[in-house]
C-alpha cells in the first residue's frame, strides 16, 4: 500500500528527493523471482541510477548487487520495494577491533555523535585494560604534542582528546601525558559514553559471509566465541607489533617498545639505532638517566625542516634534545651520528656487541627561506661517504625502527597494501577507499594511525581522529 504514497521516480523529482539509505546499505529487495519467499538480501552499490537506453532523465533510487552478484534496481524508495534488512541474526551492528585511542574515539562517535545505540557496538581488546598500549610505554615517555584546554574559548579543542567536549589536559593537568594517564583519559571515556568494552578478548580472525556480514571468531578466558556483525572497525594499532627494519643481528637488540624503564636499564652506556621521534626520545631519556648515549640515525632529523609535523622532529623533542647535548648538562652528553645506514649488529668477541654501519653521502639539510630556526649544533661530524663505522657497546643496543603495525602484521587478509615505493608512513600503507573502507574487504573500516589518503598521513592522534566521523557517517 505505501507504494502508492511514493512521487513519482523518474527525472528531476527523484534527484530532488532525499534517499532513504546510502551506498553499502545492506537491504532486502521485493525481487518477485521466487513465489514463496519474494525478498532478497543485497546492498546497494549506486544512487539515482539509469540504465543504457531509458530515457533522458529517467533514473531510479537504487541499484541492488544482491548476494547471489545479480545486479538489479529498485524503481522506488518505499518499503514494499527496498528495506533496511533485519539485524535479528546479528550480534551487534559494530564491531570495533582494540579499545586504544583509535577505537574509543571512533566509538564515541558511532554513539554520540551519529546516535547508534552503545549496546550495538561492541569493543574487542586483547589486553586487560582499556588502552592497554599506552600503558606499556616506557616510564618516561610523554605525548609529544602537547594538551592544553581551550574549548571554553575556541571552536578547537585539545589536540591529544579522541572525542569533542573532552580534554586530557582539563582531566589530567598534564600538558604531555604519559601513557598511562593518558589510558586513563581513555578508561574514563569509555565509562562515561557506555561503550560495551570486551576486555582479555583476541580477535582470531574476520570472515565476510555470503551476505555481506562478518563471523568475528575470538577467544576469550580460554574459549573460543563467533560474533556476527555487519560492519568491522580495525583499530587495533601499532605500538604492540615493532618492527626491527629487517635488520640483521637484530636478535641482539631490545626494541624501545619492550622497554619498562629507560633509568632501569643495566649498564652506564647504550647504542640507540634511529633518530626520529622513538629514537630521539629514546637518547633523552637515557641521558638523563646518566647513561652514555650513541644515536646512529639514517637522516640527521635535528636539522630537518619541514611543513609536515610527521617527517620533523616535534618542537618538544628538538627542545628536550637541546637540553641534553648542551654545554653544562649535568650528564655524559648524547654523541648523535648521522647519515649512516647500519648495516648489522653482531656479537664481538671481547664481549658485548658490534653495531657496523656505512656512512652514507651527506646532503645539506632544506631550510625555506626566512627560517628563524637556530640550526642544531649538537651533532657529530660525519665521515666519508662508504666508510665503515664500527660501534662497540656492552649492552644490547635499543632499536628503535618503527612499527610494523596491525594491519601489516595480522590483518592483511582483510586489507590490499601499497607498495614499498612510497616514504615515511606512505610506504605499505593499507589500502582505502575515500571512506577509509577496505578495497579488499567492504565492510571493513580502519581508524587509527596507519590510515593514508593519497599523500596525507594521518600518523598522529590529533590527525586520526579527523577520520573518525568520515567512517561513523558511512556506516550510519
């Protein structure tokens, strides 16, 4: 009967009419095609469609890719033609993969801003606390852009909050939280947006059914459970998977996510392999802890300048850095050597351990025209291009060469991958639609910060979550 309520489908009055669902809708179809049961699932793939030979003008609300992979059309927007599918054989609407800064954020979203019901979204962290990353950083390490409470004067809000009408800052009165206050702004968050959050629950794996939803098999307390879900949201991060860059001898080495405390290390000395952020934040802490730091870093960073925040050092880490090679620190100064490519740690045989490297061919560092910057003068010369450099160290040295990150390191069955070609965080990165949909897997979504957008990078909270209400949208 409501058929008969519905305006005509055809030229200017259908564009001008606002559809029902979007694309990716899961729905069911009155097909007509068999007798006893006439509906059939599918999800729309286009809006106001036309076909080759209709008329001008002529177009229709839907077209239909249903299950079986017939194309179809809805000639109408009315429920006796096309509906929402029941969700009476799903679990949840949602499921989001970790409960970190990523997950949270895009949950409070999905919740608050886009007004799905919290017990339809469900949370799945392996760990045993919400933000379980954050509290494994070491001891020292601190957020390195900065919070500071301003929304009761500006339309921006704190650049380390995952949510608006929050602020680290406000809760914490923390500038540069450490990781575990900082899990505590999330815990707290979580509590107060009533997110359904499954703690000490591995996700094993994600299969997409035949039509279109998802059995997310997981093991919780020592048994294994399947929820069945429309829609996925990986978010399950970077911090729990390093990456050793491939290195060889790289067994002889701690990578600085494995480490509790840089001040509890043995040992008076150590080598630092990297010198962005993890690597420089890696000497600070070391010197100041009065240890004898080496860095050897591919690229001199404390010189570099560029508009991107994520191919820089941070201000707060060149300013951290300042003060320890500074003359009148109180402690052995950091001996920073760059451009070098490490070529491989081993075992020496007076004891301890050899990191070998090639000095490669320095380049001057870009600085734009009209720089106020002091250039760094804390650095070590560097040697002839293709010479050897032997470091002898006692203890183990700290490898800090990023992350391989979730995706890559147990979600490529769910994701395509770029190729190696790109720089920084482009290279490898998963494969996005402008929705960050999965290409490989519709229905999947990442949040977090190995999501990439042609040459954009959105590696840091304060870049990640500008994503979270693009995907929220999109499943909405």
């Amino acid at each position: 009967d409501d058929l008969d309520q519905v305006i005509e489908t055809t030229g200017k009055a259908v564009e001008e009419k606002s559809l029902r669902f979007g694309r990716g809708a899961r729905v069911v179809c009155n097909t007509g095609r068999n007798s006893e049961e006439p509906w059939e699932a599918g999800t729309v793939v286009a809006l106001y469609h036309r076909e080759e030979g209709w008329a001008p003008g002529e177009v229709v609300p839907y077209q239909v890719r249903l299950n079986d992979g017939t194309l179809i059309y809805a000639p109408f927007d009315a429920d006796g033609c096309i509906r929402l599918r029941s969700g009476d054989d799903l679990d949840v609407d949602v499921v989001v993969v970790g409960a970190g800064a990523a997950g949270i954020g895009c949950a409070v979203s999905l919740t608050r801003a886009f007004g799905l019901d919290p017990a339809r979204v469900r949370l799945l962290e392996r760990g045993d606390a919400v933000g379980a990353s954050f509290r494994a950083w070491p001891e020292e390490m601190r957020f390195i852009s900065p919070s500071f409470n301003q929304q009761g004067w500006t339309s921006s809000f704190d650049l380390n909050a995952v949510a608006q009408d929050t602020s680290p800052a406000y809760a914490l009165h923390a500038q540069h939280p450490s990781g575990k206050q900082y899990a505590d702004y999330l815990a707290a968050l979580a509590a107060d947006a009533s997110l359904d959050v499954r703690l000490g629950t591995e996700v094993r794996s994600v299969e997409k059914l035949a039509d279109g939803d998802f059995d997310v098999r997981v093991r919780a307390g020592g048994a294994d459970n399947i929820m069945r879900t429309r829609f996925v949201v990986w978010a399950a991060g970077e911090f729990q998977y390093p990456s050793t860059g491939d290195l060889p001898g790289a067994e002889h080495c701690v990578h600085n996510s494995k480490v509790e405390s840089w001040a509890g290390l043995p040992g008076d000395e150590r080598v630092v392999i990297g010198g962005y952020e993890s690597g420089v934040d890696a000497c600070v802490n070391l010197a100041r802890a009065g240890k004898k730091v080496t860095v050897l870093a591919s690229t001199p960073t404390w010189n570099v300048q560029t508009p991107d925040p994520s191919t820089e050092l941070a201000p707060y880490t060149a300013e951290r850095l300042r003060e320890v090679t500074a003359p009148g620190f109180h402690g052995p100064s950091p001996e920073l050597l760059a451009p070098l490519r490490v070529l491989r740690v081993e075992e020496a045989s007076e004891g301890g351990f050899n990191v070998v490297s090639a000095w490669k061919k320095q380049e001057t560092p870009l600085r734009p025209e009209g720089s106020l910057r002091t250039p760094f003068e804390g650095a070590a010369p560097p040697g002839a291009a293709g010479s050897e450099l032997v470091v002898h160290t006692a203890q183990p040295p700290v490898l800090c060469t990023g992350f391989e990150g979730s995706v890559a390191a147990i979600g490529r069955d769910l994701f395509d991958l770029a190729d190696d070609s790109g720089t920084g965080c482009l290279a490898g990165a998963p494969l996005l639609t402008a929705e960050d949909e999965s290409t490989k897997t519709p229905g999947v979504f990442l949040v977090g910060p190995t999501v990439v957008q042609g040459e954009l990078s959105f590696c840091f909270v304060y870049k990640f979550r500008q994503r979270f209400g693009i995907v929220a949208d999109a499943i909405s």
